[in-house]
C-alpha cells in the first residue's frame, strides 16, 4: 500500500485555479471564442479583396471578416471556424498556424474532441424535430 505525505502541502496552496484550467486546456475566454465562431461563416476566414473593400467604402458595408485583434485568439477563431464546418478535416498549414501561435497538440484534440460533441449535438437536435 503507498503513502503520501501531505502534511507538507497544508495550509499552502498547490495551484491556482487559473493555473489548473490554464494548464488543463483553453481559458474562459478561449472557450468563448470557440463558441462564438460557431456562427461565423467560412468566408469570414478569407481577406477581402478590392472590389469588396471599395464597395464597402462606397456603400458604408462593414467587412464580413470579423478578424480578432489578439493574433493568438485570431488563430483559435480560425481553427474553431475549421472545426465547426469541416470537423476533423482541417488543411495541416491552418494546424501548423494554430500550433505556432503558441496552442500544443493537446489543445488541438480537445477543440476538436468539444466541436464533435457540438456538431453531434446539434445534429441529434435537428433530427428529433
């Protein structure tokens, strides 16, 4: 039988709770992105071109690509906008991006491992009504 001695752990905390979820996987805010770019089209990941831009100066339309200002959280946008219509089919240069703008291969599994489980929700859903 082992022991553990935690008597030297008492009174001291071992982790903050925002170490844990940091070290666990993707932070609230995160989350949020993934969640929200669920509803972003597929178009929203390309540049506008020219012609787009210059009809949206003559007629006041805002850009379609709703581009995050944090590069690190563009990056999980991107990736989740991936996941929400592709699934697990998703070009290696978008996993190579998501990867160099600081995300381990862990966080990879489990955005898509919570996107399958989303789509699969939202598919039982649309089935049953």
């Amino acid at each position: 039988m082992a022991y553990l001695n935690f008597s030297e752990l008492q009174g001291s905390p071992v982790a903050a709770p925002a170490d844990v979820m940091a070290a666990a996987g993707l932070s609230a805010l995160e989350w949020s992105v993934v969640a929200l770019a669920q509803k972003d089209r597929l178009s929203s990941l390309k540049t506008p071109g020219r012609m787009s831009m210059a009809m949206g100066v003559i007629f006041g339309k805002q850009s379609a690509n709703p581009q995050l200002a944090d590069p690190r959280l563009e990056a999980l946008r991107r990736m989740s906008v991936l996941a929400w219509h592709h699934g697990f089919a998703v070009p290696r240069h978008e996993i190579r991006q998501f990867h160099e703008a600081g995300f381990t291969a862990d966080q990879y599994e489990m955005l898509l491992a919570s996107v399958s489980q989303g789509r699969s929700a939202l598919n039982q859903g649309n089935r049953i009504r």
